[in-house]
C-alpha cells in the first residue's frame, strides 16, 4: 500500500502541475468559487508557505532524509495499512515537490483559497499525511494507556 499511495500522490501532483503550468499564466487567478477558491499559478522558490524565498535548494537535502528514513522504516517494521497510507501520502508529497526543484528551481503551486498561502497537491498530501500521524501517536499513546491496569509493586 506505502508505495502504491505515494505513486498515485506523485502522479497526480505532477499532472495537475503540468496542467496549471500549461493552461495558467503566470499569477494569474482562474475563479472557481469566487471570491473563495481560484486557481492561481505561482512559483514557490522558498520553503513551506513561501518562506526563505529562493532558498528552496535547503528542502533539498532534508527530502533525501526523509525518502530514506520512510524506506528503510519500512524495510525494516513492516507497520499498519494505517501508517503505510498516512507515510505513503508523505513519500509521494515529498517526491512530488522535490522533483519540481530538481528540474525547475521551483515548485508549482496552483489552489488558492486566497486567506491560505496558494498550495498544491503535494502540499495537501504532506500536511495531511503529518496530521494523520501526530493524531495516530497521540490516540494511540491513549489507547495503550490501560486505566484498569493494577499499579506496578515498588
């Protein structure tokens, strides 16, 4: 499932790009629900929501991190359909926005809700994928907590 889930997220990441890049101009917004939702393509040199514009080169190093900690977390522990959704989701966001870099210098983003810094699919997989983890440890923390549990003899 890990892999399947971060080649749908990639593919998909990479053809709405291909499609904003070639139907869009640059900075241009498409209404779609207005004055909510448009369809906005810009050009992210920074990081996360714009920051360190034209340092965007720095996610670089930290997305190899992050592709060989999940492959090898894999490898190695073999974990629930759960974690394998939530950091494939993460892989193939990551991919999605590195490959962007690599080849452009950039990522292309293209939904903008207009109060949201514009966003694209990579984007959505990444921030959902780390929510639907930190909910998994701390939920699950909770359920592994027995309160029926007698006390540990000292």
């Amino acid at each position: 499932m890990f892999w399947r889930v971060a080649l749908t997220v990639f593919v998909v990441d990479q053809l709405t790009k291909f499609w904003a890049t070639a139907s869009l101009n640059l900075d241009q917004s498409l209404p779609v629900w207005p004055p909510y939702f448009y369809l906005t393509l810009t050009h992210n040199t920074g990081i996360a929501f714009g920051m360190l514009e034209g340092r965007g080169w720095l996610t670089i190093p930290l997305t190899l991190a992050v592709v060989g900690g999940l492959m090898w977390y894999h490898y190695r522990h073999k974990p629930s359909r759960g974690v394998q959704l939530l950091t494939g989701l993460l892989l193939g966001g990551a991919l999605g926005n590195f490959i962007d870099r690599l080849r452009l210098g950039y990522v292309v983003d293209m939904f903008d809700f207009v109060v949201w810094p514009v966003f694209n699919v990579a984007d959505m997989a990444i921030t959902g994928s780390l929510i639907g983890l930190m909910a998994l440890q701390f939920w699950g923390a909770r359920q592994a907590e027995t309160p029926n549990a007698p006390e540990e003899i000292r």
